[in-house]
C-alpha cells in the first residue's frame, strides 16, 4: 500500500489540477500505449448525474451471472483505490471482477509514470489510462466503463464506437464544471452518444430529455428511452419490465429504494440492447437478486457504528449528495416509515461546493434532526459543520454540529427517546469513511 500511495502522491503533481476536462492529454498518452482504447472487449458506457454507479453494478451482476468475464471502472473509491479497476476473473461464470491487486497496480502506475516521463496530465487522466491499459492487456468479454465527470471531455470518451452508451437520470451536481442549468449539464452527458450506438436513457425531466434527442439526432445515434420504448414498475412484489416485443416478470432489486426500481430498468435495457452478450432472463434475474453495491442505502448492521447507535436504531448509510440524490433517498426513508414507523435522524457530511441546501430540503417533513459532521479524507474542501448545521436550521430543521461521525452517533443515543432510524448521508467521501470506521482499515485518500 505504501508503494501505491507514494506514485499515486508523485502522480497528483503531473498537473496543478485534479480534473481538467479535456481529452488532449489523454490521447497523447494512449497512443504513446499503442492505443489501448481501440483494443477493448465491447464497452458499455455510462453517463449521467444519479445512480451510475448503481446502474453500473447491475449490468456486472447480469454479465457475471451469464458466465460473462466483465472488466468495470467506477470512481471515486470509497476506502481504496484499487476498488476503481475491477479486473474480470479468469474462468467465466465462477470468479467475478475484483480490483486490481497491489502489486499489478504499482507496476501498472509506474509503467504509466514512466512512459508520461513527467508531461502535464490529469491525476484522473493518467489513472484512467492505466485502467483502460489494464482492461486491453487482460482477456474479457465486456468493459463497464463509468464517466468520471460530464461526459463529452471526461477522459473515458476516448472509445469511439462502445457497444452501447447509457444515460442515467440528470440533475444539477458540478455546476462549477458543467455549468449551472439542466440543459447544460445534460449537453456534456449527451456527449457521449456516437453514431450507430444505442443509447439506452434513463427518465428525464422534459428539458434534459430535449438536449439529448437534439444530440442523438444530430449524431446518429438510435434511443431507447424509459417511459417511451421500454419501461419498468413495480407490480405484486416483483419487478415487470416492458418493451414493445418482450415482457419479463422478474425478482425486485436487492438495493434498497423506490428509484432503483428506475436504474434496474435502464440496466435491463442495456443489457438487452448489447446483442453480442446474450444476456437472457435467468441471468437478469439472478443480477438483480445478486448485486452489490456499497453506500447505497447500505445498512449496517453489526459492528462499531450500529453498537454506538445503539440496539434499537437502524443505522444506514448512502453517499447521495445533491439535489436529485436528495429526493431519491428522501422517498426510501419514507417507504421505510410507511412499513415500519421510527423518527428519523440524519448525519450530515458534504463538500463545500455542493448545493447543500438542495440535498436537504428534500427531508423537509422527514427528519426530525440533523447532525452536521466534518468530512475526513477528502480531496477537495469540505463544508464547515457549524456553517452547515446553520443552513439546515434556516431550512426549518433542528440541527446542530459534531466534530466526527462516531460523536454524532453518540449525541444521537443520548437525545432520542426509544427505537430510532438513522441516515449518514451527504458524500461519497464520508460513506467511504464511515466504511472504513466500521472494518478498521484506513482511508486511501489519493
């Protein structure tokens, strides 16, 4: 692990700035690696603001339970940098994608730093480029590839003809990088879309829907929108999934929440929209029952968070942290109110950049306080927890602040009276942190 931190530290100084959207760099560097974009298993490419990486761990548990090898690249990491760059396992259908081992990652990222030979490029761009290396020089039938960032400059747009592209729901997040409407934010996710690819597109309010048609059109580029030619609900305690030509009656997600009810449908879609992987419903079925994705309304059950809490609270954990996130957990807490009724306490983390007061006002009615935290280990500024305690309390909200996530939880058992619900909620930072508290291992904060 020291190996990896000290390049991934050196590698952080190759420019001043940790994302700088711009596909230049990344394009000297891949040919200087004899272009190993062009040298992938078929892609699926994943763009959008919201449920991402939910979509993402979906289409793996799909692909795996077809006995497909699927390489994935997510970011961030929650406790690990490893956990970015799954590499497929060896034998089809029995060992599944696992991040990369140490000491393939530490000759990966030295082999990258030497070929860049100190050049200005982006942490994420070099990082990118040594998974994408990865992926070509390890044999596997499929790459998941997740945008970091907007999608039309984010580094993983260097693959020109993915076997599909997906764009989940989008929303305002990055407004300091995408710009400040929805319409601009949806035209750097619509840039992915290539011609002749299907683009598989999750619901969208009228005006994102707008620019992405607009860009398919003038791309070429074929949609499979939700709610026009294919759609998925709940119905009877099952999951029915709809298009013109097929109807499959299958289990409900196993991650918890009314909106994955949404991403599940956008990951059928896709997987039934890449042709080549043959993806049937037993499969489907088994991905759904199957998956796995931490901090996604995760609960925790055992360890010592919970034994803070205390025995008679749920203690769950999400890294949702803007405004669209905000409503999708606000209305899981209340379907979890509706089947059993317990008062609601949030922990709060966020970035100082995000718009906090968005996030929160969506548990107006919901939470009965907030607890505002620091956020450890983070690569950018933080929101101050005083400052964010007062925001919620000029929501309306009964907030106050704590220096640490394991404080909040003791503050929490001393005010409430009986059984208790509690969300840390508010960056993927702090879920990764609190996942770190609970296996008492330690953040990698590059």
């Amino acid at each position: 692990m020291a190996r990896i931190d000290d390049i991934l530290t050196r590698l952080k100084r190759l420019h001043p700035l940790s994302i700088d959207l711009s596909l230049g760099r990344i394009e000297r560097l891949l040919a200087t690696l004899q272009h190993p974009e062009q040298r992938l298993p078929p892609v699926i490419h994943i763009a959008g603001t919201n449920g991402k990486g939910s979509v993402t761990a979906y289409l793996k548990a799909m692909l795996e339970a077809a006995g497909r090898r699927v390489h994935v690249y997510t970011s961030p990491h929650l406790v690990r940098f490893n956990e970015r760059i799954q590499i497929a396992g060896q034998i089809a259908g029995q060992t599944g994608a696992k991040p990369i081992d140490d000491d393939a990652l530490g000759d990966l990222l030295e082999r990258l730093e030497l070929l860049n030979d100190g050049a200005p490029i982006t942490f994420f761009e070099i990082t990118t480029a040594a998974a994408l290396l990865a992926f070509a020089e390890t044999p596997a039938d499929a790459v998941l590839l997740e945008v970091g960032l907007g999608g039309r400059l984010d580094t993983t747009n260097v693959v020109a003809k993915p076997a599909v592209c997906v764009i989940t729901p989008v929303s305002i997040d990055h407004a300091e990088r995408l710009g400040g409407t929805l319409e601009s934010i949806a035209f750097e996710k619509a840039g992915i879309l290539k011609p002749g690819v299907p683009a598989v597109v999750a619901r969208q309010t009228d005006e994102v829907l707008a620019v992405i048609e607009a860009r398919a059109a003038e791309v070429g580029a074929p949609l499979v929108r939700m709610g026009q030619e294919f759609d998925a609900f709940r119905q009877n305690g099952r999951l029915v999934f709809q298009r013109e030509d097929r109807l499959l009656d299958l289990p409900l997600p196993a991650l918890v929440g009314r909106h994955q009810i949404g991403n599940a449908g956008v990951a059928i879609a896709a997987a039934l929209e890449a042709r080549a992987f043959h993806i049937d419903e037993t499969a489907i079925a088994r991905g759904l029952a199957e998956v796995r994705w931490p901090a996604r309304m995760q609960w925790l059950v055992g360890g010592p968070l919970p034994d803070l809490a205390g025995p008679d609270t749920e203690l769950w954990l999400d890294g949702g942290h803007n405004p669209g996130a905000g409503v999708a957990l606000a209305e899981t807490l209340a379907d979890l109110e509706e089947r059993s009724s317990r008062p609601l306490w949030l922990v709060v983390g966020m970035m100082g950049q995000k718009d906090a007061a968005g996030f929160l006002g969506a548990f107006r009615g919901l939470a009965e306080q907030i607890i505002t935290v620091p956020v450890p280990d983070a690569h950018e500024a933080p929101a101050d927890p005083a400052r964010l305690a007062e925001l919620a309390r000029n929501l309306g909200f009964q907030a106050e602040a704590a220096p640490s996530v394991e404080a909040a939880l003791k503050r929490i058992r001393t005010l409430r009276k009986g059984a208790a619900r509690v969300l840390i909620c508010g960056s993927l930072y702090l879920a990764g942190h609190v996942l770190a508290l609970q296996d008492g291992t330690q953040v990698q904060t590059n």
